[in-house]
C-alpha cells in the first residue's frame, strides 16, 4: 500500500464533520483577512494576527478533504 494513501487515511477523521470545520475555518480567515486589508481605508487600529500555523492546518485539512474525495463518497 501506497505510504502517502495511509497518510491521508489517517487524516481522514469524522470526514462530514471534518470537511464542514475546515469550510467555516476557511472562511473566517478569509474575513478576518478581508478585515485586515481594509483596517487602513476604515481608520481603525485594530489588526487581527493569525499564527502561520493556523493557517497552515486549515489549509491542510481543507487539502485532505479534497484528496479523500474518492473515498468518502457514498457507495451508490
């Protein structure tokens, strides 16, 4: 078996739950950097930080959702 298909089998947890946590996670980064962008325009001094490791593990499990496609669909 191919080491990269248990990798992401492993990853593979509560794969509705999953997929449904990192959509929403998505995009609160993405107001949040839709927020940050337009800070300057509005006058406020109020940017909200992100650690690169959250970003990193949304984009991670939004990647592993995408790659298990094939296995999580329903036998029909």
């Amino acid at each position: 078996m191919n080491y990269v298909n248990i990798l992401l089998g492993a990853l593979n947890f509560v794969p509705g739950a999953k997929r449904k946590i990192a959509a929403v996670a998505a995009l609160l980064l993405a107001v949040i950097a839709a927020w940050n962008s337009a800070v300057p325009e509005l006058g406020v001094d109020f940017v909200i930080q992100i650690p690169e490791f959250i970003n990193a593990a949304v984009l991670a499990l939004l990647g592993v959702g995408a790659a298990n496609a094939e296995l999580n669909k329903p036998n029909a």
